[in-house]
C-alpha cells in the first residue's frame, strides 16, 4: 500500500533538502511576532516583565540623544553600560544629493574664463522668452552647472566652473579642492577653520573625506619637494664653500623639539622633530630633518612604509639620538663633510656623536673621520645665570637696604651680560683658539675685581670695562659697586667656573649656538600644534616648515601647487 502524505499536514518528507534553507524574510513578507522597546536590565527577567503591546514600533534617538543616553547609563552603574542599546542607537542620517536645482541663495566659487564659456553657450541659443534653469552637481568645493530652458529644449553641456587636473584614473579632479586645502598645509588652521570660513561666505565646505584625501596629496607632494630642496641646499653651502676658498667642511647645528617634552616618570610626548642647520652662510639653511613619530592610522600594519617611525614601546627621550644618527646619514653621501656639531647642553650628544662615528670609522663610509663637538653658547649662558641666582642662601653681606632676591636676580643678569661680551669681543679679535681659551680664562677671573671697584687689571685683561672714561657703575645693581665680602665673591666665582672653567671654555670655544634650530623648531610646531596629534602627516607638516624656511612660503606655496598640477601656475 503506498504512503500518502500531505505537506501541508506536517508530516515528514521524504525528499532532501538541496541547497540553501529558504529565508522567511522575502519582499513584502511582514513577521508576525511583536516589537519590544522595553530596554533589558541586567539581573531582571525577561518573563516578569510584562509584553509589550504589538503596536508600539521602535523610534530611533538622534546622535546628541543616543551620546546623552549613554552617559546617563553609564553614571548608573550599569554592568554593560559599555554598549548601547539597540532602541537606543541613533537612526543613520541620510547624505545629501550632489545634484540640486538652484534655487537657493547660495555662493559659489566659479572661474571667471569658465563662466564666460557659459554665457556665450546659453547667448547662442538665441531663445525669445529664455525661462532657465540650473542644475549644479558637487564635487567637494568644485561645482559643475548644465543650464536648461523649458521654453525652446535649450540643454548646455555640463561645465566645470573650475580649473581641474589629470589623474592616474577616475575623470579629472578639481584643482579648487586642492587649493582650498593649502591653508592647512602652509599655515596654523585646521580644516575646521577652512570649513567655518567658508560657512560664514555662504559657500558649502567640502565633506571631511575630500578634504583629507586631497590634504594627504598635498602632503605627499611637499614631502617630495622638500626633500630635494635639502640636497640642493647641501650643494648650494658646498659651492659657496668652494668659492670663498675653503674645503666643502660645515659647521652644523642640532636640536631636537618634543610635541611635549619628556619629564622624570612621565612622558605624554609620541612625536618629536629633529634637524641639521648649518652655520657657515648667513641663511642658515636646513641641510636635514628626521621625525619620529609613533602614531599609525593603519588598523593592521607592519609598519615598513608608513607614518610609524619609531617604536611604541621605546622612550620619545630617546630619539635625540635616532633623529641625529638619520640626519647625519643623508648629509654623509653629499658633497658636504661635517666639521663640528653644535648641541644644546644635553647629555645624549655627546656620546651620540662618539658612537656613531666610531661605527662609521669601521666601514670607512666617511670623508672625515670625526667632528668636533661643541655646546650651544646660549645654554651655557643660562646656566650661569640659573646657579648665580640659586646661590642667594649662601651669600650673607648683602646690604639690609636691598631686597636679597632682587638684587641677586641683578647680579645674575649682570654677570651673564659682562660674560657674553667678554668672550664675543676676545672671539673676534683672537685668531686661534689656543689664545681665546687663555684670555677668555683671565677675563673671568677679573669680573668680580671689576664689579668691586678695582680696575687695576681691567685695561690689560678685559675688553668691556669704561670705568676709567665714564666712572660709572649704572650696569650693576641699583648702580653701585658690590660691597661683599671676600668669602662671598669666591662663592660667586666658583658658580661662574661651573660654567666657565676650562672644559666649559672649551665646550664654546668657536661661540656657536643653536638659536637657528630652535626657530625651525617654533615653525615646526607653528604649523603642527602640540594640542593636536597628526598621525599621518606629520611628516608633511614637518617638512612644510622647512622648504618654507628655505625657499620662502610664496615661492613653497607655489611650488606645492606646480607639483600638484603637472604643470607652472601663475597666481594674482
């Protein structure tokens, strides 16, 4: 007997299912279950708690209710405050069409040779009763216009009302989108600041994704610039060198600049910017950068060619050494050699320097086997003035009259003064510095003798001293000479010689400073700010302030946009 069945029963089929199960969710299908919006407490049970009526639908929040409804969440203690409900997540919001009918008042920035093209196209069409209308499409700050008239089926061609540029693939890009975005690369402003400047002209800002594609062209391309500007710089101070008949051998100073300097147990700082200047011409130009930088916006990256240039787990403290040792290596196969090295009074220089020569003398990859190095002179200056003012606990005959503060805040300002021309005039006047270092030494000692009155030694050993023309002491405090005792003289000479002993002298022998690095570095973060992290141009920013620095920011600008375009742009 067969074996009747009916599906529609429920009763087993003896037939395979083959393929995929069919969903239940087809078009127009509509589920019969009920809706819940009740939102779930942890530690309460869904069967106490009483359903919901099947007509209540779900009402989306907007993103400031979805973010106050998560803070108040939060501040409850919920265990999983963490994630938002799902009755209580913002509805997407729906993204604008590009293609309008203009019939808003509303700014555009337009070319004039190209809205010339325009007219002449819609005057062509010779209509008697011309009732036009305009359709503009967005292409971030670009718009493209196609005019029509309803009267006589007048239909212009879609025109770009802008300057645009050849890519690698895609149709041409509008050159607008990357104007707009110069400020951000050659000056302090931020996008935002570009997008409410625009806002405030009536004219629609592009979206933040445009924006920060073309401000990553930009970057790329100034990067790119300014690395060549750098080799040309060597070769210029090399051929200057040359000229003046002197071996291609540079002075060079070095400095390093942190988004936030490094403390003793604390070290906010992921980003840090060092550079060669030299000191031979009176440009001080850039000879060479290095960055490092621990930031990358890469989800899964191995970090071979990317924005990450220094290791997250190493110390930023210790990048004076990295950025040193990379910045020596792209001045090494110039045609510069490195005669000395300025630095500020750290103390990774030094030994810095040591090694890497030390390693570069083993491969023989040098022209000159070692430098010279020296210490800023402006540091040294304020290190004189720091321990001649933190010896006020130990200098007892100041007169009573005098505030003890003040008048060693004075005497410190004073001291460091006479100091700097002291040895600025012997520098000038002595040819070696064998010479320097000796008179440099004397003129030291006979500070204090001066300061005090006796003037017997100022005509042979000090440049600076007029007592003998002018009879005044309106230099020192409240304009009279020291009235200290012997004891406390030698204890300000011997914060002099902490400075300024022999070795001191040494150190500053040829006068030099760092003040040039330490203005690149302002530039720096003048157009990267320390409240801001750039993950990924940092570099660009970085290498933005220095082909400014050397070319100028018209020339830079120019240059940047020429990069862009493929071709020379003149600018009014």
């Amino acid at each position: 007997m067969p074996f009747n069945y009916r599906k529609s029963a429920g009763n087993i089929s003896t037939r395979r299912s083959r393929g995929k199960k069919a969903t239940q969710f087809k078009l127009g299908h509509k589920p019969k279950w009920t809706t819940s919006t009740e939102i779930h407490q942890p530690g309460v049970s869904s069967a106490s708690s009483e359903a919901p009526k099947a007509s209540k639908r779900l009402v989306r929040l907007t993103d400031k209710e979805a973010r106050d409804s998560q803070f108040v969440r939060t501040t409850a203690g919920l265990a999983q405050a963490d994630t938002l409900a799902y009755t209580l997540r913002p509805k997407p919001e729906k993204e604008e069409k590009t293609d309008c009918e203009c019939d808003r008042n509303e700014n555009f920035i337009v070319n004039n040779e190209k809205m010339l093209a325009l007219i002449k196209d819609v005057h062509a069409s010779g209509c008697k009763k011309p009732n036009m209308k305009m359709k503009v499409t967005r292409a971030g700050l670009c718009v493209y216009i196609c005019v029509k008239c309803s009267y006589c089926g007048f239909n212009s061609q879609t025109l770009p009302m802008s300057d645009t540029i050849q890519t690698a693939r895609g149709p041409p890009a509008g050159f607008l989108n990357y104007l707009v975005a110069m400020p951000v690369l050659k000056s302090k402003i931020g996008m935002d600041d570009v997008a409410t400047v625009l806002t405030w002209l009536n004219i629609k800002a592009p979206c933040k994704q445009t924006f920060q594609k073309k401000f990553n062209d930009l970057g790329q391309a100034q990067t790119e610039l300014s690395d060549k500007q750098l080799e040309l710089n060597q070769d210029y101070v090399a051929n200057v060198m040359k000229k003046a008949g002197f071996e291609p051998e540079v002075d060079i100073q070095f400095d390093v600049a942190y988004t936030c300097r490094p403390q003793g147990g604390c070290e906010k700082s992921t980003q840090s910017f060092g550079a060669l200047v030299e000191h031979n011409t009176g440009q001080k130009l850039p000879l060479a950068i290095a960055m490092a930088n621990k930031h990358c916006r890469k989800r899964y990256c191995r970090h071979d060619n990317c924005s990450k240039t220094f290791a997250a787990e190493a110390s930023i403290a210790s990048s004076e050494r990295v950025l040193l040792h990379r910045s020596l290596d792209k001045v090494k196969d110039g045609p510069l050699a490195v005669r000395s090295i300025t630095t500020d009074s750290g103390t990774q220089s030094a030994k810095a320097i040591r090694d890497y020569y030390e390693l570069k003398k083993q491969t023989n990859h040098l022209k000159k086997q070692t430098a010279t190095h020296y210490k800023c002179f402006v540091h040294k200056l304020r290190a004189l003035e720091r321990h001649v003012r933190a010896a006020k606990s130990d200098i007892k005959s100041i007169p009573k009259k005098y505030n003890k503060d003040e008048y060693m805040r004075k005497l410190a300002s004073c001291l460091r003064c006479r100091v700097r021309i002291e040895l600025e005039r012997l520098r000038k006047q002595s040819c070696s510095d064998e010479l320097f270092l000796r008179s440099a030494k004397f003129a030291i000692e006979n500070i204090m003798h001066c300061f005090s009155g006796d003037h017997k030694m100022c005509k042979e050993r000090s440049r600076v001293c007029t007592y003998r023309v002018t009879s005044s002491y309106k230099h020192l405090p409240y304009g009279e000479p020291l009235a200290l005792q012997e004891s406390d003289k030698k204890i300000i000479l011997g914060n002099i010689n902490k400075t300024f002993d022999a070795t001191g002298l040494k150190e500053v022998a040829k006068l030099f400073n760092t003040n040039a690095c330490e203005s690149l570095n302002a530039s720096v973060f003048h157009y990267a700010p320390k409240t801001s992290f750039y993950a990924r141009n940092f570099a660009a920013l970085c290498h933005s302030a220095v082909h400014t620095r050397s070319m100028g920011p018209s020339k830079s600008s120019m240059k940047v946009a020429e990069k862009v375009t493929g071709k020379k742009n003149q600018f009014t």
